[in-house]
C-alpha cells in the first residue's frame, strides 16, 4: 500500500503569551483542518489517516503530523451459481 508522511503548517494558529507561564492559541476547528486535509490529499488519490495525527507545536507554530495512504479500489469476487 503506498503512503505518504506530512506536517501540515496550520496557518494563524500560533502561540501567543497569556502570562508569563503561559501561552495559549486562538480558537481553531479540528474538523474543519481535517476536512482541509482530506482535500489536499484527495487530488491524487490519497486518504488521510485521521488516528496517526500528532498536533505538533514548532517555534509557538502549530504542525498536524500524520500519514495518508493510496486508497485502493476494493476487488470484488462474483459467484455464478447453476441451477
């Protein structure tokens, strides 16, 4: 099965200071990213797979990390039966 590895730079979603212990980002939609993701991929006939998703923080920059693979078309066994 052929699959790829990604991060996804998810654009606007950066750290930003609360306190002075604490940094926090903006409000974002993890469905919405994941249906983006999806899209991206399905182009060239690849599907994500949502369970291999690590959310990443890279210099206070928010990263989706990940695998997608080929989606394959499933083979299907027909039986004649006589009568």
């Amino acid at each position: 099965m052929d699959s790829k590895i990604f991060s996804y730079q998810v654009e606007g979603i950066k750290l930003e200071p609360s306190t002075d212990l604490l940094k926090v980002s903006p409000v974002f939609d993890r469905k919405e990213l994941t249906e983006k993701l999806k899209e991206l991929f399905k182009a060239d006939g690849f599907k994500v797979d949502e369970p291999s998703f690590s959310y990443k923080i890279i210099d206070d920059q928010l990263y989706i990390q990940g695998l997608a693979f080929k989606e394959e078309v499933a083979k299907s066994i027909g039986f004649m039966s006589v009568k």
